[in-house]
C-alpha cells in the first residue's frame, strides 16, 4: 500500500516529504473519526408520554370568581398600606459641619502691666553735729647721727661713722638724706602700724641715691609692724652713700630709722 502510495507522486518529490504528508493525512482521519463518533453515539431518549386529564365536574357558577377577585383586591391592598415610609432621619438633610477654625501666625501681644514707680525713701532727719576725735599720721625722720641718716659730717671731707655691722657682715654705716621723704609719702605705709613708735631698717646704697635689699633691724614696740612699714616704703628713699677717705661708697651699708607718731586733735567744729 506504501508502494502505491508513493507510486502516485513523481519521483522527484523526497521520501521525507512524502512522509510528512502521510503522517498529516493520518491524523486528520483519526480526528474525523472521533467526532464522528461524539455526534452519533447517542441514543434519541424515548418521547415522555403524554398525560391528559378531563374535568367531568360541574362547572362552579358564575358569582364564584368574585371572591378570587376580592382576594386579590385584599392581596394588594396589604402591599399598597405596608409601603414603607421614609424616617425623618433619612429624609432630614444632614447637619452642617462645623468651621475649621485657622490660626493666625502673628502672637497676639499681651497686655503688660504697668510698671509701678519704686517707692521714695523717707528723708532722714539731718544727724546733729558731735564732736568727733580722730587721728592724723605723722613721720618724723631723726636727725640723731647715730640712728638716723642726718648729715652730721663737720666737714664735705669726713668719713661717715660706722655704727654696727650690715645683715651681710659689711661694715654698717650712719648715712645722710639725699631728700627726706614727707610724711604723705610714708602715711600709706605706716596707717597699717598697731601704735605709735619707731622702726629701725638696714639698707644697701645704690646709683641715683637710691638703697635696696632693705632689712628690718629693730622696732618699737615689739610686734607693731612700724618696722615692716618702713621697709615697704623704703624704695622711695634717697640716701646720700657713706663717705671714705673724701669719696662715697656706692654699696656700703646705711642704717635708716622712721618715728611714726599720732596727733590727736577736736573735728567738731569748735
């Protein structure tokens, strides 16, 4: 059958082709087939037989239809009276919903209080005069030769007077003002003395009549602190250096004494 089959195309057609086209064919059948066999399988069901009744009764009189009639005038009666009515509350329109209410971005100032004025002292009653007692400061720079530094020289040309020896072993001598400090220049220092007295300090010449590395030697009283003053103050010193052989010393040692007093004295005014 293959060999008629493909007896019936030319020879130059390929086998491959030729049974490409056979298997297509194939198929095609098979499917025909199997529709065939869908829609004719079934059976036509039997035809359901037929049953007819006949009514050999009377038939009711003509007034019997009526009640049918009222009845449904009754039916629809019920449906027209029970039509729901609509509730207020679904008929009411709804209620308005509130204002938004906006903030303004400027802060409204508060109200400040009014500064209340400070009260006014009462006027003092001006104090009586009293009579008042109060001190003054006074320095009183010695002239004795021997503890102070007074020039006591009989002449330009005599040696100074040795009195004692120096904090560092040197000679100490009695020296002469150059210019004597004044009493204001010394009050600042001395105000702080526990009473009045005299303090007793060691100094060393300098240039420019000046004296340094000042040392405090003796007081009175004791404890007073008048000597302690008076080397604090003594940077204001001038001083004249001790004298040998008709030529100053410019670095001996001079000994310097301070008499701190306190004048009383009446402020009241009479």
């Amino acid at each position: 059958m293959m060999a008629a089959i493909a007896g019936a195309f030319p020879d130059d057609v390929p086998k491959r082709t030729l049974g490409l086209a056979l298997a297509l064919g194939i198929e095609l059948l098979i499917i025909l087939l199997l529709f065939s066999l869908s829609f004719g399988g079934e059976e036509p069901s039997p035809a359901a037989p037929s049953i007819s009744t006949f009514d050999v009764s009377q038939s009711p009189a003509a007034v019997e239809p009526e009640p049918e009639q009222s009845a449904e005038n009754e039916a629809a009666q019920p449906e027209e009276a029970f039509e729901p009515q609509p509730s207020p509350l679904e008929t009411s329109s709804p209620a308005p919903l509130p204002r938004a209410i906006t903030l303004s971005q400027h802060p409204v100032p508060l109200p400040q209080a009014a500064p209340q004025p400070a009260p006014q002292p009462a006027p003092q009653p001006s104090p009586k005069p009293t009579a008042k007692t109060t001190g003054t400061i006074g320095a009183v720079v010695r002239s004795d030769r021997n503890v102070g530094p007074a020039d006591t020289g009989s002449s330009r040309g005599a040696d100074s007077e040795r009195v004692g020896t120096a904090p560092d072993g040197s000679p100490l001598y009695a020296a002469r003002w150059y210019r004597e400090p004044s009493p204001d220049q010394l009050s600042g220092y001395l105000s702080a003395a526990n009473s009045p007295g005299w303090g007793l300090i060691a100094c060393k010449t300098a240039p420019g009549w000046r004296v340094e590395e000042c040392a405090v030697l003796d007081e009175y009283p004791r404890n007073s602190g008048i000597a302690r003053a008076v080397q604090a103050a003594a940077w204001q010193f001038q001083v004249r250096p001790p004298r040998l052989g008709g030529a100053y010393q410019v670095g001996s040692w001079v000994r310097i004494r301070i008499d701190y007093t306190r004048n009383l004295r009446n402020q009241s005014g009479y």
